[in-house]
C-alpha cells in the first residue's frame, strides 16, 4: 500500500487505536460516527510524520533485505533464494525498518495520543521528548514493536519476495 493511500484510509483509524489505548477517556460514551463527524481533519494528525516514518522504513526494509541476500551471496550465479535465504533476509529487512522508523513512529503516536483540542506540534513534542528522556526517548516501544509487528513483517515480506522470485522464473 502505497504512503499517500496508508495516510488517507489508515491514518484516523490508527489514531482511534491510539487513544483507544493510551487515552480512552477522549473516546468514551461516543460512537465512531460522531468522533468522525466532530473530529473531522483532527484525526489526520500526524500526517506529515507518517510520511516522514514510512519513506526510510521503507528503504530500510528493502535495503536490509538486500544487503542481508548479497552477504549471503544470494543471486551472484543467477540462482533465486531458498525459503530459508528470503526468510532471514526479511528478518534483516524487517528488522532495520522497524528500527529506521521508530523515532518518527514515537513522534507520531504522541501527536495522535494528544486531545484532539491540543494545538501542540510535532516539532514541540520532539523537543520536550529530547529534554525530559534523551535520544532513548526516541525508541521508546522498540522492543515490543519489533516482537509482534517484526513477525508479520518478516512472514508477509518472505512470501512476497519467494513468490514474486517464483512467478520470474516460472514465466521466463
């Protein structure tokens, strides 16, 4: 799913998720439909930070994967990887785009964790974060992120990148 797609569709429900668990208080005693119809263009914050998270994500997680296939030599005579090559090149992959991301992905969940009436931006967030918690601020989550989002990524990037390797060569 494409960045601009992902922010469009995904962005306010991720934003609901988000308050659901860190400030359900914000959400209590109202439906889905008025939280959309009163909140409006409030659940697109973050936008621009989602944006921001998801471009080095990205090439983190297709660099790493193929960093992690060159390394082990995957390709050099014209042979596809094993299950077992695209599995742990997606581990790589996911790993390193986990990683990348989670300083922008704090910053974001903070935005969306904020009262939808807070004016306060993300750079101001970024800046108290620094102050009060250091840099480690930044990877706060990193560990049970990688735990129960890395397996999905690393099972649903290794299928698509065996099978994607398959179809190739099947149609040659």
């Amino acid at each position: 799913m494409t960045i601009i797609s992902q922010i469009v569709f995904l962005l306010p429900l991720d934003a609901l998720k988000v308050k659901a668990q860190t400030s359900p208080e914000q959400l209590r005693g109202r439906g889905v439909i008025e939280i959309f119809t009163k909140e409006g263009f409030g659940l697109y914050r973050g936008a621009g930070w989602t944006a921001m998270r998801n471009a080095p994500g990205s090439f983190a997680l297709f660099g790493g994967n193929a960093a992690a296939k060159t390394f082990m030599g995957v390709g050099e005579k014209g042979d596809r990887a094993t299950w077992a090559q695209d599995a742990i090149a997606s581990c790589v992959g996911a790993t390193a785009s986990i990683t990348v991301a989670q300083p922008l992905d704090v910053i974001k969940t903070r935005i969306q964790n904020r009262p939808f009436d807070s004016p306060e931006s993300g750079a101001t967030i970024f800046k108290r974060l620094i102050q009060n918690e250091g840099v480690g601020g930044l990877f706060k989550g990193l560990t049970p992120k990688l735990l129960v989002v890395g397996p999905k990524l690393i099972f649903s990037f290794t299928v698509a990148q065996h099978l994607i390797s398959y179809f190739e060569n099947e149609l040659k």
